[in-house]
C-alpha cells in the first residue's frame, strides 16, 4: 500500500509529482464478487452520488469505492492557476486510478468500474489499458457534441447568474476548483477536436453502455461508438432519462447493473 491516511474518509497519494489528498468512502459489504469503483461526473463528487452507490452494491452483492477525483468534493482543491488541459481524462484513468488502487491495496483485486458522464469516459480508458473485470458507462463521452458545448455554455451562465455555486458548495470545500478544471477545458477551443473513440477499441471486458433517450449532454452516438468499437457491449437506451440516468431511472439502472454484475461469475 503507496498511500497515507490522513484522516475519516482521506488517502494521499503521489500524483503530479506531489502529495495529493484524495476524499474517499467504502459502501456494501466485502464479498467474493468483484468491488465496484464509482466514477463521477464533471461536477460530481462522493456526496453527490447521494444513495446510489450504496443501493447498486446491495443489490448486486458487492462491496463499493467511491472517491473524488483531484479538485473535487473534499479531495486537494485545483490550484486557481491550475488549468486542465484536454489529456486530463487520460490523466486521472491511467495516473490516478491506478495510483489509488494501489494505495487501497486493490491493485490486485478484481474490479468492475461504473462511471457517469466524464466519469464514464474515464472508465473506458481505464479499461482500455488496464485488466478490469467489467465496466458501466452511463452517459460516457467519446467526443465532443454541439449539444454538449451549448449545454456546458449554459451552465457557465447559470454558475455566474443563478445558486448554482452555493449549491455545488454543500458537495465541494472549493466549488470554483470543481466548476473551473471542468467548465474552463470543455468550452476551451482546442478541445472540439478531444476524441477517445480510436482508443477504447482494445477494451477487453464486458462493457454495459447506458444512454437517457433525453440526455441535454450527448446523442445516442456516444453509445453508438461505444458499441461499433468494443463488440461486448451490451446497451441500455432509457426512455424519459436526461444525462443521469442514475437519478432519472433508478430503478431500472440498478436491476441493469445487478445482471451485469451477476453474468460476470
């Protein structure tokens, strides 16, 4: 084990040539199933997967990490001149990922990862270059949308016109760390051109894709990619579901991860 406990829920770890603290939390029970890491959205963060990871992992038998990625939740805050640049979901899936997994001993261990939106993506390069035993993607980006942009562009407005920064503030100790390192790099020029489509077709494991019929955030291309490029896809198009299909269909999406899960033995 590489890394440091520094208090209830934080690890260190080295990471960018420096020590970083990393807000994690165990759900479910230890079992002889793999353990499911939990990859948040853009904006997203331990507390903000609210009951979710909880529910999926007593539903499938599991037990559950869930972390905030670098300049999230409680996790070492972005530095304010720290701009991400349109490697940093490479970044956290093949230097983060791993140096945490380590760090808790699971290197070793059989993993299923299950990562929303950025978080999604993050997961599939993760798999892409590492063994894992399976991988959930809900509402992944494999390239950069209009509807995305003009979507991330409203929401730059709401965050300078509206509470949307209080808000984020209950989930976030620097809540312009998490909206800036996001927000800033997807409406940056040079990343219309960010694509992960070529790389994800070395993706070995059993992949579930999962799109809201409604997501405001990408088309049901993204999936489309997904499932041309790794011949193990097994989809999941959500009626009346935006870009969380966690929140908007709960129900359905736990039962989905469960039989994943479940046929993975």
């Amino acid at each position: 084990m590489n890394g440091t406990a520094c208090g209830p829920g934080l690890i260190e770890i080295d990471w960018a040539d420096r020590r970083v603290t990393i807000e994690r939390a165990w759900v479910g029970a230890a079992s002889a199933r793999p353990t499911i890491v939990f990859l948040h959205e853009g904006l997203g963060s331990v507390s903000m997967w609210r009951d979710f990871p909880a529910r999926v992992c007593t539903a499938a038998g599991c037990r559950g990490l869930v972390y905030s990625r670098p300049g999230y939740g409680r996790s070492t805050p972005r530095h304010a001149e720290e701009h991400w640049q349109s490697d940093f979901m490479h970044r956290q899936a093949f230097e983060v990922l791993p140096a945490l997994l380590s760090a808790l001993g699971l290197a070793e261990e059989r993993i299923v990862l299950l990562g929303h939106s950025d978080g999604g993506s993050i997961a599939l390069l993760h798999a892409a270059r590492f063994a894992v035993e399976g991988a959930v993607v809900m509402a992944p980006h494999l390239f950069v949308e209009d509807l995305s942009v003009r979507s991330i562009e409203a929401v730059r407005e709401a965050y300078a016109t509206t509470d949307l920064r209080s808000r984020l503030a209950r989930h976030h100790a620097d809540p312009d760390s998490a909206f800036h390192g996001w927000n800033d790099i997807w409406l940056a020029p040079e990343f219309r051109a960010w694509s992960i489509a070529a790389e994800i077709g070395s993706i070995t494991c059993p992949l579930l894709a999962i799109q809201g019929v409604d997501d405001e955030y990408g088309t049901m291309a993204q999936i489309d990619a997904v499932s041309a490029r790794v011949a193990q896809t097994q989809r999941l198009e959500l009626e009346r579901c935006g870009h969380s299909p966690h929140r908007d269909q709960p129900d359905q999406v736990i039962a989905a991860v469960r039989d994943f899960v479940a046929r993975l033995r």
